[in-house]
C-alpha cells in the first residue's frame, strides 16, 4: 500500500482541485435538471470555490498539529461522502450544500496530502509532486467534467471521484504507519529514510506567507478562471457545440501545459523570467480567445496553447516556491491554495457580471441583425412573416441566454422550392448568434488577460532591500 | 548556456509565439467577428420581392416604407421593425412615420416605373374579393386599356393608404385575418372612390 500510497495521494489532490472547475461544462445540465437560475447555478462553482479559500489555512492549522495523516484521511473521507452527496442532490440547494462540504473535506484533503507526500518522496520532490498534481487537476477538470457529462451524466463526475477518493483513505493512513514525522521538521525523509531525530514544531520559528508568489497565484487563478470557465461557456452556449466537443477543445490546455515543462528545461530561464514569460503567455492566449476570427474550433486552439504553456509556467513554480522550505509547511500550503482559490472567487465574481451584462446588451445587435436577414430574404412574405412569428417567440423567451433557433425553424412549414432559402436563413442567423455571443465574451476575456497582466507586474516589482 | 540566453530565450520565444497566433488571428478578421451592422436606413438599397402580383407589390411598399420611416425617426429599420413588432403602444409620430412612408414608397415606385398598371393586379384582386359572380365576370371582360384609363395603380394606393388607419392595422400584426380584412376594406373604397371620381370627371 505504501508503494502506492504516493501516486494515490496526488491523485486526490488533482481531484480535489479539478473540483474547482470540473463542473463548468455540466451547469447548463445541472440548470436544466435541477430546475434553478443562471444566477443560482454559478454558486455550484462559487461555493466550492470559496468553502476551499477560506477553510485551507484553518484546515492546515488543523493538520499542524500532527495529524496529518488522520486529518487528511478524514479529509479525503469527507471528500469522497461529500462527492457522493452531490451526486444524488435533488435539488439546487442541497447540491450547493453538499459543494460546501466537498470543499471543508478537499481543503483538508489538499493540505494533508502535502505532508504525507513529503513524507514519502522527500521535501522537494513531495512538494513538485503536490504542485503538479494540483495543475493537471485545474487543467484537466473542464475537460474531464465535459466528457462525463457528454457520455454519462452531470452526476457521474461526482460519482467517479468516490472510489479513488476512497482508495486515498487508507493510502493517507499507511504513509502514517510507516513514517511518523513531526511536521514542521527541516530534514528530508525520504521512504527509505526511517524516522530520524527532528526538532519539535514549537521549536522551529513559524515562516511568514511568502505575499509575493500568493498574490501571483490569485490574479493568474483569476485569469485561468477566464479561460478555462468563459470558454467552455462560450463553446457550448455561445457557439452551441455539445460538451464532449468543448470538453475534447479545452483539452489543448493541459497539454500545452505538460509541453511548457519540456520548453523550460531546454531553455533553462531563471524563476523569474519563467513566471513572467508565463504570465505573458496566459495574457496572449486570453486576448487571443477574445478576437476569434469565427466560431470555427480551430481558432481556439492557438490562444489556449499560449494559455496552457503559460499555466505550465507558471502555476506549479510559484506553488513550490510559495511552499518549499517554509514552516509549517502545511500552513503555507493553506494560504496557496486560499490564494488560487480567492482568485478563482475573484475572476468569477468580476467576469460572470461582465459576460451577463454583455450577453445582455448583446440582444439589441442580434435581434437587428436577425431583423435584417430576415426582411431582405429570398422567402415568399408569408414564409417571412411565419419565420418572424417563429423566431419572435424564441428571441423573447431566451432573455440573457443565447437562444436554439432550430425549433423555431422547425415549426416553420414553407413549399419544397422554399426549404434551400429557408435553411440558409437558419444558417446565417445562427452565424449572427455566434458573432453576438462572441463579440459579448470579448471584453471577460480582456478582463482576464488584464489578471494575468496584472500578476506579471507583482512579478516584474522590484524586491525590497532587506536592510540589516 | 550562457546567462544572457537563458534570460532572453524563453521571453523572445514567447513573444514570438504571442505575436504570431494575435497577427494570424487579425489578418484573418479577428475582432471584427461582430454581428451585422444595419445600414443606414436613409440609404437607397434594392428592394425585391420572390412575390408576384399583390402580394410583391405589397412587399416592396411596405419594405420601403418602413425603411422611410425609420430614417425619419432616426432610427434603422430594423430597430423600427424591432420596435413595432415587440411594443403594445406605437407613438403619433410612428404611426404619422409610417404613413408618410407608405405615401413615399408609392411615389418612388411611380417614379422608377416599378409599380404595375392597376389592369395587371385585376385578376389577382377578383380571386381574393367576394363579389357577386356576374360582376366578377363583367369586370373579367373589361378590356385592360379601360381598366387602367379608369384606374391608376398609384392613386387607388395612395387613396387606400388615406382610407387605413394604421395604428389599428399595427395592433393586428399577429392576426392577418383581421388585416387582410382592414386592407381589402380600405382597397375596395379606394377603388369605389377612385371610379367615382373618374365619373365625376366625364361628367
């Protein structure tokens, strides 16, 4: 069990994190099923959100007391019983309720992990570990989200973390038993190491958070935030793709990030320049996704690998150096993970106000682009004027929703000569959705790459001199 | 590798990339992926109908029309359309807008010769109207040069756009039962009105 305790416990971290974003692609789903608002629907993912900013430094202090492998055991317990919840809420309420409960077991989870994977590979390579399994989990959590959705069921993506999250349960409890250290310890066991003398946590003087680096974290969260959740939405309700395609289209990012650790080893940049270049790239890729060219697919594919070599960058370095060497190391853990996820809180809290708002104001445009398309095409006027019928009761019932034309056109009966015309007005309006929808992502995703521009600013701020 | 490519490498390759997918995006049209503008409503555009006989003239009447009357109100026509498709109430100045424009568009047509002599429209207006059948055929018989010595196109248009009253006929949008029985209404005493002054006249 030992053996395999390590891989499990990155795995639950990465589950713990994907959770952060894994149920973007389901909403429209969930929205349906659970019969609720846009507005509640957005707290499945704000709740998680900010339960995990605000309990991971607590949940650490919690943990720094040596209990580390107990508490992230009950941690990952709660996690898994939590997820289960989700699963079988009948009701809005009850899933943001079990959201939260997911987020109190995940902060515990996370933090505990990050002990009990230092226990077993040592602090620097725990600490890499820990970082990237909590980036492939935020990279991948969209993609993965959509699939489940697309081949199962929104319930599914909760359903699937259960058995692993179980399987950490005693994997958590046997690193425990096979090495019992004192956190706060300054030495580096290794799982072959055994147990060595260590000074007790009250002797060892409490680092201060690293602010630099956290702040970082946050504002490019933030920015994540806008290119992983504004462009699922975009590709499954702007652009009206299913979310198995968005899902297999958000995929790019998280292999651009695998490919920007390759990238750095063989232009070996300082930390610094590796951080900024990441930042700019997150930047690029983000306006990048603002100015599609068309809704083709394939214009997203550079933007996100900008983005994704940019999340590759920079995420798991800052996390290591926010985290390494620091003491107590759990704590330090707690105010990263508080960070990103503070930051997730902020992009969704300043761009889900902008996107509605421009989704909004977005309907003037459409409607008189729809308006123009139909007045000047080559249909007999009674086929015109049962189009206009048709669409007039899917405009109005669609308010700050992108709205299906199809069966709208469905209902609309015209003579065989007529159906070429009539398909191509469908074709052209549904073009003329896609554009509004676009053009009403464009300045969230601005937004975002304003973060991301922002945390590369903290990183090009000069340091303060320490004056002795 | 030396320090000062190690410094530079990674930003220069960076912004290469970022340069290059924002350029390709741009020359490709990036940014301007937007939904149509409407033109101008006070521009001349082509105005067709796939429509023959009353049903095209009615058409391109009420397209030019409202194009005339949203570039009055200073609004475009598709906004107009918009407006008066989606508001219970029209405004005076809509509705005095729109009659204008009918009024417009019936000279324009005049004007460019598109409007169809009134002999042209005859059997298709028998077909619709419920008249006696010995009248229908009397009428039938007539040859086109009377018909349209008696009748022109243009003054039994506009003498129908007098005779409706368009605030009611915007009400009706959703019932065309209900306009086409305010236009045949306002068509059958335009043309009576019409004849009658012609009458008047020989005599």
């Amino acid at each position: 069990m030992h053996r395999a305790a390590g891989p499990l416990l990155a795995v639950t971290v990465a589950l713990v994190l994907a959770d952060s974003a894994v149920v973007t692609l389901a909403l429209p789903d969930i929205l349906r099923e659970l019969d609720t608002s846009v507005g509640q629907v957005a707290w499945v993912l704000i709740s998680f959100n900010l339960v995990l900013a605000l309990g991971a430094v607590p949940a650490a202090r919690l943990l720094a007391r040596g209990r580390a492998a107990g508490g992230s055991a009950v941690g990952i317990a709660l996690f898994a019983g939590a997820s289960a919840w989700c699963a079988v809420a009948g009701s809005i309420d009850v899933l943001i309720a079990a959201r939260c409960l997911q987020a109190v077991g995940g902060a515990l989870a996370v933090v505990g992990c990050l002990e009990l994977l230092v226990r077993s590979y040592g602090e620097r390579r725990g600490v890499a570990v820990w970082a990237t399994a909590g980036v492939v989990g935020t990279a991948t959590g969209p993609f993965a989200g959509g699939l489940m959705t697309e081949l199962i069921s929104w319930q599914s993506i909760f359903v699937v973390q259960v058995p692993f999250a179980l399987l950490a349960v005693p994997a958590a409890l046997a690193v425990r038993a096979v090495v019992p250290v004192v956190v706060g310890a300054e030495q580096e066991p290794g799982p072959e190491s055994g147990p060595a003398p260590r000074p007790a946590p009250d002797e060892v003087a409490p680092d201060r958070p690293d602010v630099r680096p956290n702040i970082t974290l946050a504002l490019l969260s933030a920015a994540l935030t806008a290119a992983l959740f504004l462009l699922v939405l975009l590709l499954v309700e702007g652009w009206s793709r299913s979310p198995g395609i968005a899902a297999l289209t958000v995929s790019v990012v998280p292999i651009a990030a695998i490919a920007a650790g390759p990238l750095a080893r063989l232009l070996q940049p300082s930390e610094q320049v590796e951080v900024a270049v990441g930042c700019f790239l997150i930047a690029g890729g983000l306006v990048g996704l603002a100015i599609p060219p068309s809704s083709d697919l394939a214009w997203t594919i550079a933007p996100q690998g900008l983005v994704g070599l940019g999340l590759g960058l920079t995420v798991d370095r800052l996390t290591a150096r926010a985290v390494q060497l620091r003491r107590p190391r759990a704590e330090h853990a707690g105010w990263t993970i508080g960070a990103r996820h503070v930051g997730v809180v902020v992009g969704l809290a300043v761009l889900t106000p902008v996107f509605t708002a421009d989704l909004q104001d977005a309907q003037v445009p459409a409607q008189e682009a729809i308006t123009a398309l139909v007045l000047d095409a080559p249909l007999q006027p009674e086929d015109k004027v049962a189009v206009a019928q048709a669409l007039g009761g899917a405009l109005a019932g669609e308010q700050g929703q992108v709205p299906d034309l199809g069966p709208a056109f469905a209902r609309v009966v015209v003579e065989p000569a007529e159906r070429p015309a009539l398909d191509r007005l469908e074709r052209d309006l549904d073009d003329q959705l896609e554009r509004a929808a676009t053009r009403a992502f464009r300045d969230s995703f601005l937004a975002g790459a304003g973060f991301a521009l922002l945390a590369l600013l903290v990183v090009l701020v000069p340091r303060r001199r320490r004056t002795t | 590798m030396t320090g000062l490519v190690r410094v530079v490498a990674l930003p220069v390759v960076s912004l290469v990339l970022v340069v290059g997918v924002l350029a390709v995006q741009l020359l490709n049209g990036g940014g301007t992926y937007e939904p149509l503008r409407p033109p101008d409503a006070c521009a001349e555009r082509p105005v067709t109908s796939r429509a023959d006989g009353i049903d095209g003239l009615a058409e391109r009447l009420v397209l030019l029309a409202v194009a005339d009357a949203a570039c009055t109100l200073g609004v475009s026509r598709e906004a107009l359309t918009l407006e008066l498709a989606q508001r219970a109430e029209v405004s005076d100045s809509e509705v005095a807008a729109l009659r204008d424009g009918l009024l417009a568009a019936v000279r324009q047509m005049t004007d460019d010769g598109s409007l169809p002599p009134a002999s042209a429209l005859v059997d298709e207006a028998l077909d619709q109207a419920e008249l006696n059948g010995v009248l229908e055929f009397a009428i039938r018989a007539l040859p086109d040069s009377l018909i349209d010595s008696a009748l022109t196109t243009d003054d039994v248009l506009i003498r129908t756009i007098e005779q409706l009253d368009v605030r009611s006929l915007l009400a009706d949008l959703d019932s065309p039962a209900e306009l086409d029985r305010q236009v045949e209404a306002a068509i059958t005493e335009a043309v009576k009105d019409a004849l009658l002054d012609r009458l008047r006249n020989l005599l």
